[in-house]
C-alpha cells in the first residue's frame, strides 16, 4: 500500500472535522464559552494539522498550526474571545476547506489566499496575545505589519521573489544544521554563515521567494526554529539580528526595514510582477488539469449503522431462501424446472451479496500499521532518534468502522512513544541498549475482544514527574497510588509532561483524545510500563463489529461458538487419559500435560448432554495463557460468524463473549473461553456449599 | 426522555387520551403504551441463555439484531407458561433497548379517555405497584396498564446491567 491510498480517507475525516468546527463555532457563547467546546475545537484543528503533517500538505499544516496556537489560548482563557474573532476562525475554517479541496483535485492551495490567512491569524495573535503566533511569524508576521504603512496590501503579501535573504536557524542541533546548510546550497549561493547552537545564520543569494524556502525547510525543522528575511541589498548584511524574544518591537524594527526595502526598491516591482506571472503560468496549467483531476472522491462515507442493517437484512434473505429450498426440495408437486433454477439462481445471488456486504466492512490490520512506517521515519528523522517499526498481526482482520476510528489513537500514541517514549541513539547508548529503538504495532484476537498494543522499548513512564504535574494541575493525587492509577493519570484533559510544545506531541491533547475515542468505541486502554525497559499502551476493543473464525460445536441440542483463535487441538479422550480428583476435578493428559477438563454441558447447565467423557470429544483450548480441555458432543463446522453484541439489548453472560447468528437464523453464544473456565470453577465450589445460583450472580458482575 | 415519550405526553396532555396495546397474560388483561411497542412477533428459535433467571428465555434473532426474551407469566406467576402457537412475543423498545415479552395473546389496540383511567388499588394486583401506571376500564372489561419500562428496567428483571459496571 502507497500513502497516496489514504488520502481520501484523510480528506473524509478533515471535512468532518471542521464540518464539527464549524459547527462548534457557530454555537460558541463569546462571553461565556464552553470548555468542552473550545477542547473540542482545538482538537479538531489538531488532529488535521497531525494529518497535514503526515500527508506533506504544508499550507494545509501551516494554517492549522497557527489557527491551533489562537485556539490553544482560547481554551486556556488567555485569549478574550469576541464575535469577530471567532469570525476569524471560520474564515481560517473556510480557507482550509478550499485548501483541503485543493490537494484533493492533486493542486496545491492558493498561495496568496495562504499568505493572507496566515497573516490574518499572526495578526490576531498579535493583537491580542501580544506574541507572534509562532516565532517563525516574526519574519513573516513582518510582512503582515508592513501592509499597514504600505498603500497597496495585495503587492506585499507576497513575499518578493528572488533576492538575498537572512535565514536564522534557532536552537538547531548540528546534524541538522548541516543537512539544513547543504539543502540551502542548493537553493542558491550561501554567501556566508556563522553563529551557534541558538542561532546560526546563513547569507543566501536565491532565486527563490522566502516562502519557497521555508516551505523546503519546513521538511526538516519547525516553522519556529526557522526565521527568514530579506535583505535589501547586498552590503547590509551587517543589519543588526532582531531578537527572537522582544516580540513585538522586533517586529515593528522588521516590518521598518520591509517597507524600507518595498520603498528603495522601486525596481523590485518589475522581478516582482515578473514572478507574479511566473507564479501564474505554473498555476495555469494545474488549473487546467482541474476538470479531469476533478475525482469528487471515489468513495462513499456511510455510517456503520446502515451497512449494519444491510448486513442483517441480507442474512434474513439467506434465511427465507434456504427455507423456499427446503420447501421446494419438500414439496411433492412436480418439479418445476424452472422454479428450481430460479431457485439456485437465486440461492448463489444471495451468498454473492453476503459476500460482497460483509467484504464492505472487513479490512486487514494492514489498512491501519501501514500509514505507520512513513508517520515513524518521518517523526524519527525530526527528532534525530533511530527507530525500527515491527508490526505483527497485519492480517487480523477487523471491521471498518473500528479500524478507521482507531487510527486517530494510535497515530498519538506512536507520536508519543516516539517522542517521549524512545531515547535518542546516544542516551539509549548509555542505558546499555541498542543505538536503534523498537516500536511494535500489534493486533490480536484474544479472549473475545481485540487486542492492539504499541509497545515501544523506550525509557518508560517517569513516576515521579507524572505525579509531579498532576499536583501541580490540581489533579487528587498520593505518593500511595499504584503504578496502574499514576499511569491513568496521564489521560486526564490537558496532561504532558513534555517540557516543550511541538507539532509531534505534547500539548497534552493527545492521550486525552485516546482514551475518549477508544471509549466511544466501549473499549479501554491500558499502560504497562517499566523505568528503562519501555512503555506498553494496549488497547482492548470489544468485539462487537469484529467477524470471527467460529468452530461450532454442539452439545445437547445446542450450539455454541468457540473462538478458533483459542483451539489449539481436538481428541477423544481414552478411559485411561482421564484421571479423577476428590472435590469433583478431572484432569485430562495430552501428551506431557495433565489439563484440568471444563464440560460445557456442566457450565452451561445443557440437558441432553453426553456426560461420559470417554464419549465425548475434548477440545483443547487456550485462554489467558492457561490451557485446558473443552468437553463437548460433537464438531459441527468452522466458519465466519458475525459477532452480535449481547450487551446491546441485553447484559454480560457470564462464559460468553457475545453472540451470533447461524445458518438457520437462529442465536448462537460465542464462548469466552477465559472466562468459561472461571464460570465452571465457581459452579464447582458452589456444589460443594451448595448454593449454585447465588454465587453465578456474584461472577456476573465481572 | 425520549422524543416519542414526550410527543405522547403532549398528546395525552392535550386530548387526554392514549393508545394502549391490549395482551392478555392468564385470565388477566394488560396494556401497555403503544408507543413503547416496536412489533408483535411469533415465539420461535428462541437460544436459551445458562445461569439466567427461569423467567429470561433466552434470546431470538431479530432480523439480525439480539434480542433477549422474557416470560413475564413465569417472573410473577401469572399463569402456566405454555408455548403453543397462540403465544406471542411483544417487542417494545424501552431505554434504547429491544425486548421481546412473551405473552399468551394480543387482543387489540385501544384509546382510553382520561375518566377510563383510574388509579390502581393499593393492593389485590398480580404485578407490585410500582410497574402500574392504573387501571383502564373499558366497558365490563378492567385492563393494567404496566409501566412496561419501568417494569423491564427495574433491577429485578435482571435484563440490564446495574450501573458502575
């Protein structure tokens, strides 16, 4: 699979979200705002912006970013909403949707609309938080200020083309420096450089606009780590550097020298225009290709609940014609030639529509790990770490509706392991481990639910900082607490731990976006942990959309579904395989081991049953790692079964994960095989107390 | 509260009467909200649930959707619980739930006025107090009217599960 594969579904799921932007938007009180809607809000513009940055869409990550700072305020109370802000933010809303619209036709969006929103939204934050929206605004918010002095805003906007330009490189580490240093080379001449760690600057003679340039660095390090101006000519080099941190004044000192250059460069107007019609005829031919690029996209967006009723009204049609067969081959009147064609005919239509309906919700694990490797090599290169990505269980199959909702999670999880998680090669180093670190993305059916765990072998959950930062958030917390609990804690609503805010992770949004879209989904997360040997998140969905491999097997005259992902083997036990224990045990030996033997038809209470193991057939099976013998009558078959879930309409059963519907329409449980064995040992103890149904209740709360 | 429950207290409100579904259990006539009531079906394939209270079927396969079954007879000993071809399952949806309700017959659906409806005596009724939102009188004919919700959410039913878990 290509990147390029999920694009549309990128593009679905960014129209959503500011479909729900917008929305909260509009409902937003300005006086009184809505937490919930603000968090709401921010999450939105973060999680496109996430998307953005994976899919390389730059103006796209761009606005988002500097929207999501203005938005970041906004929920902290820092930022006085007014009605025409929040203007702005649908404008900023509109201007990603025509972005959006303009990478799904394969354009690229509008720089000049770009240049204006962004400048909008530096401006805003200007005024109003008094800071530039990100530092790599200064050079750019420059511009911004400078159409205040000049008459004409539209022939500022763009940034001059071609020129010398100041490039400031802020807090870049070597490595990348000298990456960053070589890219630059290509762009043009570097007519000189110097400086350190916080601040190295090149001199370039380029071709190319500042935008240009940024949007090429922009590949390696963040927009604020990057400040580009242009000089006016060559010989004032020497102008003094602003500083990063006097903000606005540094900023006006720039839009001074900006406009000074727009004035004393009279001949810049022509190159100008000249680049303005350049700009122009490389648009041209995108705007021509439009018409057939067009694709409104390929795909159709429909709620799981309405595939869920095609698929349950196809298995009815399946149902009412194996009984117009049944009837048909019953039937003592002539055989119709015809009838029993049509018939066929349409017994094979029916199975061919099953097929085709269920293939519509089921997709291989594959569809979500693999948008992870190009996510993790990108994120690895930008924080300078070595990470190796292992994904198992690619083939698990899981439903649609699942794995697009999973994907949000997990990309904030792998961020965070790779952020936060992973050392970099030299501390690893230090740690004794291997310069490379390890993320494993896996998926497993386990004791009826599905199990997706990111494990990273990184440093581990830091105890003491955690708890650190919950008091100091104003969050309950004791040195007394459990692993588990402190580990819980990094879900709550604005938590991180991370010292510095970036566009990979730590904003504190993410772990709280886990764990509410994983609930949604009526599963739960989990933490493993430990100092130095990496951090485990494991999610655990419940299998409600999931399609099993069901054994079905029959005892009595019921059936039940077995899990086939926890058989390992089935035999007939022989007289002298089978050993008896005092307080009602039997143990069952296969081959070295002796296995403790369940008989469904004692946990289940199923009349009819075979009771003589001998006669029986015992299914070995595994389950919460530990392995024992299923006594039932007989195999029926294996097939897919759907898993219906049973706490819809109903409640837990205790040994059963969730039910299904057979052939024949009617219900069968699906055995949770764990639990069945739980389920068994509580009804053996309550034999010996005697009191059977009390004890059942006392298990079902579990 | 959901729209059809408040659309039908408009109603009553306005009109002051209401449509009841009219099932008999024994010799006993109840009836329940109309609007509660998703179908009427036949008792069929019904997959018996293990270590479930006696009056809890099991659970039938409702075009593809789960749905649990209950013998009320067998929950308050209304009568003999036989299953024959008269007996019919009431589907009501109650909190956001689908529930089949076995009953021997349905009779019909009828609109009592706001003077048919009386409240319930203290005492003398099969089902306790709390289910009962009165008595309808309807000619000679006296019919319970059950708080079908109230009744299949209460924690005795057992069909959903307590909350905090």
């Amino acid at each position: 699979m290509d990147i390029t594969d999920f694009y549309d579904t990128f593009f679905e799921e960014a129209d959503e979200l500011l479909a729900e932007m917008e929305t909260h938007l509009l409902d937003l009180d300005v006086d009184q705002p809505d937490q919930e809607r603000l968090n709401a809000i921010f999450r939105a513009a973060h999680s496109i912006k996430g998307g953005a940055g994976t899919f390389g869409f730059e103006a796209l990550q761009r606005t988002t970013h500097l929207l999501e700072n203005l938005l970041d305020h906004a929920r902290r109370g820092e930022l006085q909403l007014r009605r025409d802000i929040v203007d702005t933010f649908l404008e900023a809303k509109d201007m990603l949707n025509d972005q959006l619209d303009a990478y799904r036709q394969g354009g690229e969006p509008d720089p000049e609309a770009l240049e204006r929103i962004c400048e909008t939204l530096r401006r805003l934050a200007l005024e109003e938080i008094g800071e530039s929206a990100d530092v790599e605004g200064a050079g750019a918010a420059a511009s911004g200020a400078a159409t205040a002095p000049a008459p004409a805003p539209e022939t500022a906007a763009p940034a001059p083309a071609g020129g010398r330009f100041r490039v400031a490189l802020l807090g870049v580490a070597d490595k990348d420096r000298n990456l960053l240093i070589e890219e630059l080379g290509q762009l043009g001449d570097i007519e000189g450089q110097d400086g350190d760690d916080t601040e190295y600057r090149v001199t370039l003679k380029s071709s190319l606009s500042a935008d240009d340039i940024e949007a090429v660095m922009c590949f390696v390090v963040e927009p604020e780590q990057l400040s580009i101006q242009a000089l006016s000519a060559p010989d004032d080099g020497g102008d003094p550097q602003p500083d990063e941190e006097s903000g606005a004044g540094a900023v006006a000192e720039q839009s001074a020298v900006q406009a000074k250059s727009a004035g004393e460069e009279t001949a810049a107007a022509a190159p100008r225009a000249d680049a303005d019609t350049d700009s122009r005829a490389r648009a041209a031919p995108k705007k021509a290709a439009k018409p057939q690029a067009a694709g409104e996209s390929t795909s159709i967006r429909v709620p799981v609940a309405k595939v869920d009723q095609i698929i349950n009204l196809v298995g009815e049609l399946i149902i009412t014609q194996s009984m117009l067969n049944q009837v048909a081959e019953d039937s003592d009147t002539v055989k119709d030639g015809a009838l029993v064609t049509g018939l066929n005919l349409l017994q094979r239509t029916a199975r061919d529509l099953q097929e085709a309906v269920m293939s519509v919700r089921m997709v291989p694990m594959d569809y979500v790990f693999s948008r992870f490797p190009r996510l993790v090599r990108d994120l690895a290169g930008k924080l300078g770490k070595d990470v190796e990505l292992v994904t198992e269980g690619k083939s698990t199959e899981l439903d649609k509706g699942l794995t697009e909702r999973i994907i949000d999670p997990l990309t904030h999880l792998v961020r965070n392991s790779l952020d936060h998680g992973i050392e970099t090669p030299d501390r690893r180093e230090a740690a004794g481990k291997p310069r490379t670190g390890q993320l494993t993305l896996s998926a497993q059916h386990q004791g009826g639910n599905i199990l997706i765990e990111v494990a990273d072998d990184g440093g581990g959950l830091n105890r003491e900082r955690i708890l650190a930062k919950a008091r100091s958030s104003g969050l309950a917390v004791s040195d007394a607490m459990g692993d588990d609990e402190v580990w819980q804690l990094i879900f709550a609503p604005g938590f991180s731990t991370a010292e510095e805010v970036s566009d990979v992770s730590g904003r504190g949004v993410g772990m709280d976006v886990v764990k509410r879209n994983i609930q949604a989904m009526g599963g739960h997360v989990e933490i493993l942990s430990k100092p130095g040997q990496g951090t485990t998140t494991r999610i655990v969905l419940p299998l409600t959309l999931a399609i099993l491999d069901g054994m079905s097997i029959r005892v009595g005259r019921e059936m039940f579904i077995l899990p086939v992902s926890a058989v390992i083997e089935s035999l007939q036990p022989g007289a002298d395989d089978l050993y008896s224990l005092a307080g009602g045990d039997t143990l069952l030996k296969v081959r070295e081991d002796y296995l403790p033997v369940v008989a469904v038809h004692h946990a289940m209470d199923v009349a009819g049953a075979i009771t003589d193991p001998t006669r029986a057939i015992a299914v070995i099976v595994q389950g919460e790692g530990r392995r024992y013998a299923v006594l039932v009558d007989d195999l029926v078959g294996q097939q897919q079964v759907v898993v219906k879930n049973l706490e819809t309409n109903y409640r837990k059963v205790p040994g059963v994960s969730a039910a299904t519907i057979l052939g024949d329409g009617s219900v069968a449980l699906i055995l949770d095989v764990s639990d069945l064995h739980r389920l068994a040992q509580s009804k053996k103890d309550n034999r010996i107390f005697g009191n059977v149904s009390q004890l059942v209740e006392e298990v079902e709360p579990s | 509260m959901s729209n059809a429950t408040a659309l039908q207290h408009t109603v009553a409100v306005e009109t002051g009467s209401q449509e009841f579904l009219v099932f008999s259990l024994g010799d006993e006539e109840y009836a329940i909200d109309i609007l509660k009531v998703q179908e009427i079906r036949g008792y069929e394939n019904v997959t018996r649930i293990a270590n479930a209270p006696d009056f809890i079927k099991g659970v039938a396969n409702l075009r593809g959707v789960i749905v649990p079954i209950v013998d009320l007879r067998i929950k308050f000993r209304l009568a003999e619980a036989n299953y024959d071809e008269q007996t019919v399952v009431i589907v009501v949806n109650i909190a956001e739930r689908v529930v089949g309700i076995v009953v021997d017959r349905v009779s019909d659906v009828m609109t009592l006025t706001a003077e048919q409806r009386k409240p319930a005596p203290e005492f003398g009724l099969s089902l306790p107090l709390d289910y009962i939102h009165g008595l309808g009188n309807l000619d000679d004919r006296m019919l319970v009217l059950v708080d079908i919700e109230k009744l299949l959410t209460s924690e005795e039913m057992a069909l959903v599960e307590e909350a905090g878990e």
